[in-house]
C-alpha cells in the first residue's frame, strides 16, 4: 500500500476534490532513472530541474505498467530533429507522473509512475490544422528488458548466507539500483543451505525472482520506480477495506476458459548431505616387480587422480600372482586404507633370499674344487727276436723269441664332481629367478559420494484423479529443508487458485493502492489487486478500475 500524506489523506476522506496531476520529463543525457528514483522529491537540488510537460499532454491513460497520453506540439518544441525540447522525449527520456489536489502543496502529493521512452515517438503533421501530435507511451521500470534478456552470474556465497544480501548484490551490480532504490528488506530471514551457492547464466530478474520466491514474494517496481514486492501469502490482513459510502460497483466477472492449476511441485536441494552409491567397478590397479633382491613391497591405490573419490567395500583381484611361477615365493595381501584409497603389500617368503645366497656361495666353493685324475696300469706281452749263443764259446746259437712286458694307455672318460655341484647350485639359482617376476592387480569396489539430494514437495486438490492434473513445477535450489518446500508449494497453490477467479470492480480513485493489496468491498469479498488503470482528465475524479482475483483460502 503506498503511502499517503496525512492532509492528502484528509482531503481523500472528505470526498471534496479538485484532482490535479503534473507529468515532468528529463533529459537522459543530464540524469539516470537511477538518480531520479533516489531522490527524496521532484524538484530535488540533488538532480536536475524537470520539464514539466504537462500543458502538452491530454488524453492520458494509465496502469501499473504503462503510462500513454497524446502530446500536442503547435510550435514544433518536441520534435525528434528540430525540436529545442526533442531530447526529453527521445529514447531513455524519463517521465513521471504526479497526482494530488489543487488545495495542497505539491510536496504533499504523490508520484504514481515513473519510466523511460523506449525507441522513437512517432509524430504526425495534420493537413488541416498544421497541429503536430503524437502518442508517448512510457513504460514502467519493470519493463526494461536489459532485466530479463542479458544472462549473468554473481558471487559464491557460503552457507549460512542471507538470501537478501546476494539480492542486494544483484540489485548494484548487474541492476544498477541503489540501496535507495530498494524497498526490499535486506535480510530476507532465510540462509543458503549448501557449502558453495551461485547465481549462474540467469537474468538478473530471474535471479530476484528465485531469491524472492524461498518467501514467497513476487517482484515488482512500484509508482516511484523503486524496486519492492507482492507478498503471495493471501493469509494477510487486507490494506484496505472500502466503505459503504464508496461507490463501488462489481463491473464484470471476466471470462476465464483455461485450465486452472491445481497441482504444484516444487522441486528442491536438500540441506543435509546424502550418501549416493554408485556400481560396483574397477577403482585402480597396480603393478610390481619384485623377487629375492626385494623383500617387500607397499603399493598405494587410489580411487581416482585427484585423490578425492571415495568408495566402500573394496576388494582386491589377483590379475597375475607373484607365486605364478614355478616355486610360491611370497603372500599378497590388500588393505584398505580410508574412504579414498587401499594398500596392497606383496612379502616376499625369507628362504627366497638365503637360498639364493647358499646356491650362489656353493656355485663360487664348487668352483675351487679341484678335478682328481687316477692312474691305469695296463701291460701287453710284446715278442722280440734275440740272438743267443753256446755258454762260453761265443758260438752263435741262433735267433731265440723273447716277450717283453711293455706298459700301454687306456682310452676313456671323467666327470668333475666340482661342476656338478656348481651346476646343481646354478639350477637352484635359476629356478628362484625364473619363480619370481612382475605382478599385476586390480582394486574393486562401490564408489560414494555426498551430495545435497534433489527432493521434490507437492500441493494439490483433495480428492484429484492423477488423469485431471494440471501441474506447475516450480525448481529452486535455495530452498534447503521440506518445511520451506512445503509452505511454497500450499502458497503457490493457493495463489494459482485465486488467478482462476478473476474479478474487476471499479471504484472512486484511491491513490494509495497498489499492486498486490487485498482490498475488502462492502459486501465482505475480499479482492487481490493485480492490476491498476485508469483515465485521467482535468477537473475530475478519476475512476479507478481494479483487475484482481477472489481471494482464497487453503
């Protein structure tokens, strides 16, 4: 509900009115919306005087969105290229609207609607008259499509955070808005939840929006062009309840032909950490070499490179054994060590290593055995002719056959034990090499992680068949617990209701309304405003005709 001056107020319940408004306009190139909006009044020293344009102005229409009215301009002041006056209608010229009462000083009245030109104003030259007209529409701030278009993202925010201070954040960085400017509270009383929170590749309206709706608030920019909200929550207290007096008549109950929603799901991060498993895999593997020169062997394994995957149940298979040679030389055994990695030992058996250095001692002694060699007596009986003659004569007996013993070799074969036992050693020595070698393994296991699990909350009709549902889901990653989730999804549904029952009634014009008042009419319904227009002509009251919705309850 918009404030309203206490003697405007006054002359409001008087019902004695002399209705008088101003429309002023500034050059863009001299002052921002943004200073316009901060200022504490029009006329403020802080920005530039306004050309007050209103002589120029009539048939002049107005809602909550949009300011239109037709622009005369006899003297060709206004004109987009001659005119002395053209800037202040040209394209980011500012405008507001100022309404009160003849009988009151202007500091006491109050500013409707504040926006800018977008584009060019179209002018046309009548034929007759020479007269130069033109038709201005002004369109309010939260129109501007910079807001909804271009796609930004904020600051990391921690837990614990308020949401209202990465709105505020939103608001002077990708806005351009002041603290002025704001109508918001700055501490919304709902934290983020997670360790690590960003706004991403969103718009910025997009990003107040999803902040707003953990409240369930709605933004909107009021009549000074100053960034505020709708509070969703139709279990409020009505800003103003019409009096009798009023005359107040229900005009229409408008046509409403499409389906209402009568489902909400709203679709959430959890606050706590869950634990989420994934399938059973291969986590790592291992490979070593090892044998009688190494005892034994460590070898760490972790789940992922970067050190950080955690995994239970974890176990360890054989690819190749070092025992997979001829003799078993060792144990294998895997352990695991914390949620992040395993330890796999091979051990080596120690008669490995003494047995290699017995069979390598013995090879290097048998080599200093000396080979033994025995001797072969072997004779043959060989005959030689000899003369013999008679005893003591010297006569000459004859030729006699006589044997001789005479020693001969045998031929034959030696095996040197030294060798044989350098070579039984050498065999030894070699069966220990060729039983050890390289080893390969392979950890498996069930890879976890935590992570904030998304959960859904849902709002819907007593008594709907599932083939009648009309859903709308509704995804924000702010909300953080189910009670939260709960009280959004009943609200929106609520809120979807009421939309369904649209109503329009026009009453005396009331300055102090605003979008998303509920308003109590004699008969005791109570409207929710969703829109505001009316057409404004000197002299008169205006009327004002409220668009809304019946107000319902859960």
């Amino acid at each position: 509900m918009r404030y309203i001056p206490a003697s405007f107020q006054d002359v409001l319940d008087s019902r004695r009115r002399r209705p008088a408004y101003k429309i002023y306009a500034w050059d863009p190139a001299t002052v921002t919306i943004s200073r316009v909006a901060s200022a504490p009044g029009n006329l403020h020293a802080s920005i530039p005087m306004p050309l007050d344009i209103t002589p120029y102005a009539s048939e002049i229409t107005w809602n909550d969105k949009q300011l239109s009215f037709t622009m005369m301009d006899p003297r060709n002041l206004f004109h987009p290229d001659t005119g002395h006056y053209r800037n202040y209608l040209g394209d980011g010229a500012i405008l507001r609207l100022v309404e009160g009462d003849e009988v009151l000083s202007e500091t006491d009245w109050v500013t409707s609607f504040t926006g800018q030109i977008h584009g060019q104003v179209g002018w046309k030259k009548a034929r007759n008259t020479g007269n130069v007209t033109a038709r201005v529409s002004v369109f309010g701030r939260g129109e501007t499509q910079a807001f909804k278009r271009r796609k930004i993202t904020t600051r990391e925010y921690s837990v614990g955070t308020d949401l209202g201070i990465a709105l505020y954040d939103i608001c002077e960085t990708f806005m351009g808005l002041t603290k002025a400017e704001v109508r918001i509270p700055f501490t919304l009383g709902r934290q983020f939840k997670h360790k690590v929170n960003q706004l991403a590749q969103v718009s910025p309206w997009e990003g107040i929006s999803s902040l707003l709706e953990v409240v369930c608030y709605q933004p909107y920019f009021d009549g000074e062009g100053k960034l505020t909200y709708v509070n969703k929550t139709l279990q409020r207290p009505m800003a103003k309840a019409l009096a009798d007096y009023v005359s107040c008549v229900e005009l229409e109950v408008p046509e409403n032909s499409q389906d209402g929603i009568n489902k909400v799901k709203v679709v959430f991060l959890d606050a706590a950490l869950s634990r989420v498993d994934g399938p059973y895999q291969k986590l790592g593997d291992a490979q070593v070499t090892t044998g009688f020169f190494s005892m034994h062997e460590r070898l760490e394994c972790w789940w992922s490179e970067d050190h950080k995957q955690r995994a239970d149940g974890t176990t360890m298979q054989v690819i190749k054994s070092v025992n997979s040679g001829l003799l078993p030389v060792g144990t294998e055994s895997y352990e695991q060590k914390d949620d992040f990695h395993g330890e796999i030992e091979v051990a080596i058996s120690v008669w490995v290593p003494i047995l290699a250095t017995v069979m390598a001692l013995a090879y290097v002694a048998a080599a200093l055995i000396p080979d033994e060699t025995l001797p072969v007596n072997s004779s043959s009986l060989i005959p030689v002719p000899v003369q013999v003659g008679p005893t003591g004569t010297g006569a000459t007996v004859g030729p006699v056959l006589v044997f001789q013993v005479t020693p001969t070799p045998i031929a034959g074969f030696t095996v040197p034990w030294g060798r044989v036992i350098q070579a039984s050693a050498m065999l030894g020595i070699m069966l220990i090499m060729m039983s050890i070698g390289s080893a390969q393994y392979e950890v498996w296991g069930t890879p976890y992680d935590y992570a904030y699990l998304e959960k859904t909350s849902i709002a819907m009709e007593d008594g709907l068949d599932y083939w009648l549902e009309n859903e709308k889901e509704i995804k924000n990653d702010f909300v953080g617990t189910h009670d939260q989730a709960d009280t959004i999804a009943v609200t929106e549904l609520v809120w979807e209701k009421s939309q369904t029952r649209t109503r329009r009634i026009v009453i005396e014009d009331d300055p102090s309304l605003e979008v998303g008042d509920i308003v109590g009419i004699p008969d005791g319904r109570k409207i929710l405003i969703t829109g505001l227009s009316k057409k404004i002509k000197r002299g008169e009251v205006p009327s004002l005709v409220i668009d809304g919705c019946k107000v319902m309850t859960p």
